[in-house]
C-alpha cells in the first residue's frame, strides 16, 4: 500500500509494553502496576503473548509511591554517582567520556586476612562480579576500559575474568571482553543501544559546562587582578567595582585583602567589592564606579 504524507508508516510499543516485550525473562517473579488503565493493558498484552507471567501482574493501591516503596530514587541516584561501592570496602570510579568509559578498582579500607596480594585478588574478583551489573544498570555502551589492580598470580587474573564474563552471560546485549593487560587493563565492549542513564536524566552542569571542575577563588581573584592591570589606563585615579560571587569576594576581603590594598594605591582609588549572588564562582567584572 502507498501512505500519503504526512502520515506514520511505523510506530514502537509505547513504553510499558516495551518494558513488557524487552526486559521479561524467566526471572521475573513480580510486575507492579500502581495505574489502573495501564494494569488493564498490560494484562491483555500478557495473557496473549506471555501468558506464563500474566500471575505476576499485581496493581498497587495509586494513593501509594511505588518509588518510595523500593527507594528506587536512592538507587538512581547511586546509579549516577561516579563511586560505586563494593561490600567489602573496596570501590568502583566510574567515569563515562565521548570516547569511553573507565572504571577504576580501588581496595579502599579493606585490608585482608592473609597478605596483600590476598587483598588485591578478592577486590578484584568482587569489583569484576559488580561491573556487569553497573554497565546494564547504567546502561553504558561502546568501549570500556576496566583496571583492576596489578596481580602476580596468573591464575588470580584468569579468575577475575572468569568472573568478569560469568557476569556479562546475562547481559542480553551485544559484548565481547578482552584478555587482561600487562597493566592489568581489561578491554571490553558494550553494543550501544541508546543513551547512558547519565546522559538521558542528567544535563550538562551549567556552572562547568560539563568539565566536572571549577576554578578555584584564588585563581579568580588573580584573574581580577590581571583584569585591572589591563584597564589601568581607564581606571586610574577613577578607581573601580568588583562584582563576584560571595566566595571570591569573601578572598578578596580576607586572605587578598593585602593585595587589594596595594592595587588601590597603584590605582590612586578605591577599590569597591559588590557580592553578584547570581554569578557562579568564575564570573566577575570589573567596572567603573557609578557616578553618585
């Protein structure tokens, strides 16, 4: 047939029948349903294509948070921290970039039993059984790069990634592991399905455009200074304002208060200090005073 345009040729499952068709498995013991529409459509949807699981259905009273009842805010929350803990006390830093992701092993305070090389093989082997579930919890696609740390024992190496690959058996999407590194470095892949769950709920940081970091107080006062150095000419014997945000101002009047004194008197003229509330930590300027 020939469709005139504008129309739909082709339309996915809305989302909870995809969640139906896509992540239903033998596993699953409990579907809850907290939208009594929604419970009636998953309920056809069921019962005509997997009948077996139509008993796990169950609709939860709508005065009740579904959420609230599983903490799942906590656990999405943890799911976007870049530190991912591990029983033992050991930690997962896991760090997602255009071109990869990176996951770092740290044994943190855990000390073992025996030596350290006992330490460092049961932080490992622990970190390798989490990193399948954090990649799928996160939904982390494309090139990952794991290091673990250093181990002798070859036959600790082999185990660690026997666990590692035991883990990713469930993963229903697309993978392949590499061999462990000289540098302990594990290469893997990950078919990447959509976006991260990082890059989905979350949005650049506004303050540091996504760099993770801001300039420190005492960097932005010294770029101040620098900025009057350029002005001098404009602000001499006229004097000026700094506008900052209250921490930059806080430096300029206590531990830089020494320098801004100097300036003053190289300026022949006051100096004036003016808290911007809406500037972020690395915004400033540095004005003429207004004419009273």
């Amino acid at each position: 047939s020939v469709a005139k345009s504008p129309e739909v040729v082709y339309e996915d499952l809305p989302l909870p029948l995809r969640v139906m068709r896509d992540i239903i498995n033998t596993n699953t013991t409990g579907i809850l349903v907290d939208h009594a529409e929604t419970h009636s459509v998953l309920d056809r949807f069921l019962s005509d294509y997997i009948p077996e699981k139509e008993s796990c259905l169950k609709e939860i009273a709508s005065d009740q948070v579904l959420f609230d009842i599983y903490q799942l805010d906590e656990q999405i929350e943890a799911a976007l921290n870049r530190k991912a803990p591990l029983k033992s006390g050991g930690y997962l830093v896991i760090d997602q970039t255009e071109a990869m992701t990176t996951i770092d092993v740290n044994t943190g305070a855990y000390v073992g039993k025996k030596d350290l090389e006992d330490t460092i093989y049961r932080t490992n082997l622990e970190a390798a059984a989490a990193i399948p579930r954090q990649l799928r919890l996160r939904n982390i696609g494309g090139i990952v790069i794991i290091d673990f740390i250093d181990m002798i024992n070859e036959e600790h190496k082999r185990q660690v990634l026997r666990m590692l690959e035991k883990g990713q058996q469930s993963d229903r999407v697309k993978w392949n592991i590499a061999e462990i590194s000289e540098l302990g470095l594990v290469e893997m892949t990950r078919k990447r399905t959509q976006e991260s769950l990082l890059r989905r709920i979350c949005a650049p940081c506004s303050a540091c455009n996504g760099r993770g970091f801001i300039k420190s107080s005492e960097t932005v006062c010294l770029e101040i200074y620098r900025e009057i150095q350029r002005k001098f000419r404009t602000l001499y014997e006229k004097g000026c304002q700094v506008r900052a945000s209250q921490s930059v101002i806080d430096r300029l009047l206590d531990e830089d208060a020494e320098n801004v004194s100097e300036l003053s008197k190289v300026l022949k003229a006051d100096i004036r200090l003016q808290v911007e509330a809406s500037y972020t930590q690395e915004q400033f300027d540095v004005v003429l005073p207004v004419s009273s």
